[in-house]
C-alpha cells in the first residue's frame, strides 16, 4: 500500500508538448489523478504545480484489522 501523504508535484519541460507529456507518464507510472494543475511560464519553460489525490481512504474497524471493501453485489462487506 502507499502510505505517500504528500501530494505535491512539480514539473517543466521546453513546450507545453512536453509537459503534456511529463504529467501523462507520471500519472501512469503511479496511478493517481491530479486535484488542480497551475502552469505557468517561467523563464522561458512550462512549469507546472500539481496537487494530487493523496493516498486513498481505508475504511478498517477499530482495531484497524479488518478492512472495508464493495463485494460483488455492489455492497460494503468486512474481510474478516
């Protein structure tokens, strides 16, 4: 599991192709969407400020054991 809390991200590149590109492999390479983006031109380079999804919410019972996930008909069930 990620346990990454930080989700700021930095990026440039010569074109906006470029950057384009840098945040597509970024977000395959790991899976999480972008919140908000800021670009910007910066001494003659897109640069971008991005804020990501932080790690995803794991609903577990009190004792942090069991976890929470959609079953098969589409309702909330405990691994148990």
């Amino acid at each position: 599991m990620d346990e990454n809390k930080r989700n700021l991200q930095y990026f440039e590149a010569q074109s906006m192709e470029g950057l384009f590109d840098a945040l597509q492999t970024w977000q395959l390479e790991h899976e999480k969407r972008f919140l908000s983006l800021d670009i910007q031109n910066d001494q003659g380079k897109f640069c971008c400020i991005a804020l990501t999804n932080p790690s995803e919410v794991v609903i577990t019972d009190s004792s942090g054991h069991f976890h929470a996930r959609v079953g098969p008909t589409g309702k909330l069930a405990v691994d148990k």
